[in-house]
C-alpha cells in the first residue's frame, strides 16, 4: 500500500461532485458530520461498562468515543510529524491530515454498538445462533422462495457493533441520500478493525461488514490500494488499512484505563490498589519523579491523583504506539505487521497493561454492577429481538401491525427480501438507547402504561 493512493477525499455517493471549498478540509468536514449526526448523538444514554445513570460520573459510549477521539488525533499527528521526516514529499499532501482522519474514525467507531453494551451484541447474536430465531437458519418464503443465504447466516450469528458501524455510516435509509453519511474512503476504511466477511470470524465473533456492505468496501478498498488477501469461497479478507491500528490503539488505551480510573471512583478497586497499578507503566526512577511531583503538588483529593496518573500513562501509552507505528511502517503498509500495537509496546507498559487486563476482567467486567446491568440488558434485547423479528416476518398479525407502526419508515421493514427486513429490524433495535429499549419492553410487556382517570 502507499500513502498517496490511501488518502483519499472522494466521497461514498458523492464521487461524481465538486468538493466544497472552505476553511475546513474533507477530513474535518467528516468529524463535523459524526459530531452533529443523531447516531453519535444517542450514544450518550448507550452503556460503556457500568450502569447509567448514576450518581457518580462515569463513562457512557459518547464520553469514550470523544475520549478515544481525542487520543487519536494525536496519535495521528504525532505519526505524521514523524514520517514526514522520512517522507518530505508528502509534505502538500493529505498525509499531514492523518490526526484529522484517526479523529473522525475514532468518533465513530462505537456508532454501530447496540444498548446494554457488549451484552446488547451478544444478546442479538445468540437470539439467532441458540435462541427463538434459530429456526431462520432453513426457513424458506412460501411465496417467493427467498431463504437467508449461509454466509447471511453467519453475520446474523455473529452480529457485530463494528460491522454494523459501517452499515450505519454507508447504507443509504429510505428516503435518505446514496452514501449514507457520505464520509470520504479513507475515513470509513479507518473504522473497519476486522476486514474479513463472517463466515471467517470463527469463535471471536468479530468481522467487518455484513454481506449487504461488502460491495460497498470492496470498492472502497480497491479505490485505496488496500490489498485482498482471501476470496471465496473461503471468506473475503483484506489487509487492514493502516491508520485503523491507530484507532484501534486510541480505544486499547482510552477503555482499559478510563475503565480503571472509573472503577476507583465507584469503589471497586481501592486506591492504593489502582496507584500501584498504574504507577506500574514506568520505570522505577520515572515512578519516584511522579510520586514526588504528587507530593509536592499538595493534591490530597484522591480521585485527582488517581486522574495524574491516568494522565501520565496515556502519554506514555501514546508515545509507544507512536514509535511503534513509525518504525513498522514497512510492514504495517505490507499488510504483514503481526497483532496490536498495544501488544507490541515496550516490556514494562506491556506488562503494566496486561496486569489492567486481568484485573479489569476479575474485578470490574464481572462485578456485581457490571453483571447486573448485563444480565437485565441481555433480556430485554432478547426480548425486543424476538418481538421485532416476529413482527417484520409476519407483519399481517394484528400484533405486529400495532408493534411495526413503531418504527420509523427509514428502515426498510417491508423489504421482499428476509435478509434485508432482518437487518432493518436490527437497524432499529441497535440504534436504540438504553431508556428508550427498557422504555419499549416495559411498554410491550404491560409494565409502563400510563391510563387516565
């Protein structure tokens, strides 16, 4: 791959038109369009980890995404100010604009993710893999014929937030412009973590588009350069483009700390506990310099000594992933670099990191807060689910009438095709908030009604 192919302006839907001309470039008019869309909007009553609301701030899916944001423009500056050096004939290209393109794709990269967070996702996949819609798998329209191919199978059981992202971002709605957000190729190839079809995701349940999109980013990823490493019949894999292994680092850093400092404002790590954790990123004369700037500080409140050394450790974790991106630049634009750049850092943070893992995972993913919004939130969307998916494959019964009146006339409910109505039922149920879901199934099961007297 190479940079000047990889950077591209042109527009999904938009190819044939004039660019605007302003103050902004296409990258920041990008990040403009996600920040003012209701998508990124709804996010903020989307669960990241722990319950909302609260009376104790933490982090929701906007905060993240904002947070992540944030950490990948510089991440993206940082690089291109380095390799700029090595290639000063990007100089008065669109290299310099790589911080503006990691910014925008980080804002979107949890667009696509379902209320209830992780069990929002799970609960939608195992409706179709183990639950009441297995029997989706064979069944065939009496009338048409129309059946769900194996590989649309496989994306309904491995229902994804970042597939889905990209259907959010490049789908065009009824009644809605071609192009979807009409985000330029680079910004949307930035988003697609895993660029493989379904029926190659195996057990980790991660993959990049759904079959309805993969024309949308095989031509995105031939217009780019982006290498096809497989095709079918065994699956369609691409080479990842190299600006999601900074976005992809923006989120490793943002969530796993952000997660730990959280976790100590609501008491379920202790604070010595989460200084040694963090004070763990850095070399013992680098720890002695930030423990005595502490002191010397005067800061007694604990919850912004704990906020320091969060601090301290993004910039820490930010540097190395930038050395590590500048320095494997041949291999990344190869298609060849080999896992995560967080993995890859130097001993002591890697270490450092792997310990927040593990903590995270004993102590935070599976406390008695987390399991509870995640047990609640896993029946509700089963619920929803089934409600929905009912109604749209049998849309006659009287139920389903009053239920699908519901829906907002963008998604295509009445497509003649099964696979096409199931994504837009999942359209709806994902895009909803987590009031707005709990709202609806109290609502279908007789628990919220409001009568007059």
């Amino acid at each position: 791959m190479n940079w000047t192919q990889l950077l591209s302006t042109k527009r999904l839907g938009l190819e044939d038109q004039q660019q605007q001309s302003d103050d902004r470039t296409e990258f920041q008019r990008d990040y403009d369009r996600l920040i003012f869309s209701p998508p990124f909007r709804r996010l903020q009553n989307k669960t990241q980890v722990f319950p909302l609301p609260g009376s104790i701030f933490v982090h929701n899916r906007l905060t993240h995404s904002l947070e992540v944001s944030s950490v990948g423009r510089s991440l993206g500056n940082d690089c291109a100010r380095l390799l700029l050096q090595r290639h000063p004939e990007l100089q008065n290209t669109h290299f310099t604009e790589l911080g503006n393109i990691v910014s925008a794709a980080c804002l979107a990269h949890d667009m696509g993710n379902p209320p209830f967070g992780h069990s929002g996702e799970q609960a939608i996949a195992t409706y179709f893999s183990e639950g009441p819609g297995r029997y989706l798998r064979t069944y065939v329209d009496s009338e048409t014929g129309d059946h769900l191919t194996p590989q649309q199978w496989d994306d309904l059981t491995h229902f994804d937030g970042n597939a889905n992202a990209l259907r959010i971002l490049t789908h065009q709605f009824q009644g809605r412009r071609r192009g979807g957000f009409a985000m330029t190729y680079s910004t949307l190839a930035s988003i697609v973590k895993y660029p493989h079809s379904s029926d190659l995701a195996g057990q980790h349940q991660k993959f990049g588009f759904f079959q309805a999109e993969q024309q949308t980013y095989q031509h995105i990823a031939s217009e780019l350069g982006i290498p096809q490493l497989q095709t079918q019949p065994d699956g369609l894999r691409y080479a990842r483009f190299p600006l999601v292994y900074l976005v992809e680092a923006a989120d490793d850093i943002c969530y796993e700390i952000m997660d730990l400092e959280d976790a100590h404002k609501l008491k379920i790590i202790p604070t010595e506990q989460a200084r040694q954790l963090l004070l763990a990123y850095f070399e013992p004369a680098r720890q002695q310099q930030i423990i005595q700037h502490l002191e010397q500080s005067g800061i007694e409140d604990v919850n912004e000594q704990i906020a320091y050394l969060r601090s301290s450790v993004i910039n820490t974790l930010e540097s190395e992933c930038v050395r590590l991106f500048v320095d494997n630049e041949e291999a990344i634009l190869n298609g060849t670099f080999q896992g995560t750049l967080i993995q890859n850092i130097s001993p002591t943070p890697r270490e450092a990191y792997k310990a927040c893992v593990t903590i995270s995972h004993e102590h935070i993913y599976h406390s008695r807060e987390v399991l509870d919004i995640e047990l609640a939130g896993f029946h509700v969307m089963t619920a929803l689910t089934n409600l929905i998916i009912e109604a749209v494959m049998n849309p006659t019964r009287a139920y389903s009438q009053l239920l699908l009146r519901r829906v907002s006339s963008q998604y295509q409910i009445h497509h003649k095709s099964i696979y096409q109505r199931i994504l837009a039922a999942l359209d709806y149920i994902s895009g909803m908030t987590d009031i707005y879901a709990l709202d609806l199934y109290r609502k279908t099961n007789g628990i919220s009604l409001r009568m007059q007297s």
